[in-house]
C-alpha cells in the first residue's frame, strides 16, 4: 500500500464541501491523532468502540470504518496486552507532526514574507493527474490564480513537496518562490484567489458552536467542577471539527483579510477550550484504557 494513498485518506475531509466521511469516521482519525502517537502505538479495539460510542456512534458503524481505514493503509492491526488492536501506520508519523503544527500552533505570515507559486501542465490524457495535483493543492491551503496556476505562503513548500514526490507528479509541475511586486491591490487579489467568505463562514460556525463552551468550561474549573467525561465528549469533536480550518487557511496576512477577521476569533478559542480540558479529555481516555487491562 503506498504512502500516498493513507495520506490522501486523512486529508480528504478538509475542504469546504467534502461530506463524504461521517462523523464517527473523522472522529477514529481525531482519537488516533490525539492518542495513538507516536505513530505504531496501539489502542485495543474495544476501547476505541466504547470511547466512540460515548460521542454517538453505533458500534457496527465504528468497526466498518476502521477496516475501511486498514484497507486504505492508514491503520494497521497490532496486539495489545487486551487482545487485538489497531495502530497509525508508523510511516506517517512525519506526515502528523506536520499536522499538529498547523493544527495546534496556526500562525499568521507576514505581509513581506515569500510566496510558493505552483505551475502545473497535464495532457488530457492523464486528466486524474491534474486532479490529484489540484485537490491536494486546495486541501494544504493553496488559492488558485488561474486553472494551472496555485499559490500560498512559501512555507508551505516542504507539505507540496512531499506530495508531488509521494504521488509521482513532477512530471507536471513546477515550484517558483517569489515575493509581490507592490503594484496592483494584493488584497482585492487575495480575495480572489481564497474564498474568503466561504472560509469566514467556516470559521463562524466553530464561534458559534464553541464560544459558549469556552466560557461554561472557565467557569466550571474555576469551580473545581466538570468531569474528565464530559471533558472528552466535548474535546474529540472540537479538535474534529477545527483540525480542518488550518489547511483551508494557510495563515494568510492578516493586512490581506477583511477588517475583524473571524478567524482570530476562532483561533483564541480552540486555544483556549484545548488549554482547558485537553488535559482532562486525555485523563478519560487513559482511565478507558486502564480499564480494559
């Protein structure tokens, strides 16, 4: 099983329209990036079935997508002291730290910072290549300037890199780094290239659905109240739901974004509910496992 095809497997629910893997599909990939690292460490099939099921997920449905994700190369089987398991691949673990950064420490560029500009040619014949080229292109960040044309902060280099290399398209493409001229109106052109009011919208649900959150859970710990479970079932989904708005924003400069960017909101909140109950969430997880020992 190549590389390419796990990893193709764990970025296809990151752009706007993708509805094509239920929640509790995107959660088993959130509870083996939390928990299942490094990469190769086992979590025993029961647990991951009784875990999901605390956030609404029928047991049948659980197992079916983690075969599924065997298949695509993603998990693999491994025995634990409790019987059988199952692992991250271990090859991706490089491939995941990239992930956690983006996920868990998102950064702005600045506005003299380089750009990565990615040109691509593919003859008709070979159509599924161009493809591949452009969703890989759109699921790291990149905003398109024309149909074979891809731009983005120029540190997004090394993630475009190595996914030409890991799906054999050089062939196709070229890589130029380079910075704005300063003429023309670089914002007005960004917000052509990005769709900013598609990804404003994104980042407003996640407002919407966790500012209250943020503020009950202050309060609860200032109280010395909430439980590791109810910790849990709120932290899995959160981060499920955040993990993807970092690689549909490549933290764009922020001169270059409307005025109040909702997106600086939704980033001081991820941060502040994953200081609040991460801690707590990954309490609950190591007492499931210790049970089942």
């Amino acid at each position: 099983m190549k590389a390419s095809t796990a990893i193709d497997e764990i970025i296809a629910g990151r752009e706007h329209w993708s509805h094509d893997q239920p929640a509790h599909h995107r959660y088993i990939f959130t509870l083996f990036g939390l928990y299942g690292r490094p990469a190769g460490k086992a979590i025993p099939v029961a647990t991951v079935v009784r875990l999901l099921a605390e956030l609404d997920s029928e047991p049948s449905s659980v197992r079916s997508s983690i075969s599924r994700l065997k298949t695509k190369g993603v998990l693999v089987s491994k025995r634990t002291p409790t019987g059988n398991g199952y692992a991250l691949i271990e090859s991706l673990e490089p491939h995941m730290r990239a992930g956690d950064e983006r996920i868990f420490s998102p950064r702005s560029v600045g506005i003299g910072d380089s750009w990565l500009l990615v040109s691509f040619s593919v003859p008709e014949s070979e159509r599924q290549n161009r493809h591949k080229i452009r969703t890989g292109l759109s699921r790291m960040g990149f905003g398109t300037v024309a149909a074979g044309l891809y731009i983005g902060p120029a540190r997004l280099q090394g993630e475009a890199v190595e996914y030409i290399r890991e799906h054999q398209l050089w062939d196709y493409v070229e890589l130029f780094v380079c910075e704005p001229s300063g003429h023309g109106d670089i914002q007005t052109k960004v917000s052509q290239w990005w769709n900013l009011e598609a990804l404003g919208g994104e980042y407003q649900a996640f407002v919407d659905a966790y500012r209250p959150e943020a503020a009950k859970w202050q309060s609860l710990l200032r109280e010395s109240g909430g439980t590791a479970r109810d910790a849990f079932r709120l932290y899995v989904p959160m981060v499920t739901h955040w993990r993807r708005l970092p690689f549909l924003d490549p933290g764009l400069p922020p001169e270059l974004l409307p005025a109040n960017w909702v997106g600086v909101t939704a980033r001081k909140i991820f941060s502040d509910l994953n200081r609040l109950i991460r801690p707590l969430s990954a309490e609950y997880f190591n007492q499931i496992i210790s049970e089942s020992t």
